[in-house]
C-alpha cells in the first residue's frame, strides 16, 4: 500500500508541476503577444504618418517648383514646342530612294 502511496504522490507532484510549467509558458507567450499587438499598432500607425508625409511630398505644387529651382526646368511654351506630323512627308522620308 504504502508504495502505491509513493507512486500516487510522485504522479501528483509530476501533475503540479507539469501545471505550473504550463500556465508560466502560457503567461510567457501571452506577454509576447500583446508585446506583438503593440509593435503592430506602432508600426500601422508609423505607415499612415509616411503615406500622409508622402502624399503632402507629391503635391503638384511642389513637384513644380522643385522642377524650376533643382532641375532648372521651365515651361513648355509655344514658342519652343515642335511638332511632329505624321503624313506624307514622312512615308516619303521612310521610303527608300531608288537608284536611277
């Protein structure tokens, strides 16, 4: 009798502290978890802040006057547009010449 004593409270000791491996495994993971949640609202919130940078970045306006100031681009005017036509002047010059 007395052994199956020792066996029942070997296998009741393993039982605790099987439990309490578990339920500080499972605190553990939990931890890391709402670490995670937390990580993920940064960075959702860090993506929102850059698309509302990028878009305040990418206004017409802006774009405009860096092109003058940076690239020293200006305006297309009429006066320095050319026009290409498409017609009988240039088959004419896609043709190839005949030999006499």
């Amino acid at each position: 009798m007395t052994r199956l004593n020792i066996v029942l409270l070997l296998a009741v000791l393993a039982s605790a502290l099987y439990l309490v491996h578990t339920q500080y495994e499972s605190r553990r993971l939990f931890t890391e978890l709402d670490k995670a949640h937390a990580e993920s609202r940064r960075l959702e919130l860090d993506n929102e802040r850059l698309q509302v940078e990028k878009r305040a970045q990418a206004t017409p306006l802006r774009v405009e006057k860096l092109a003058k100031e940076q690239l020293q681009m200006r305006s297309a005017t009429p006066a320095i547009t050319q026009y290409v036509t498409y017609g009988a002047a240039a088959k004419a010059a896609s043709a190839p010449e005949q030999a006499p």
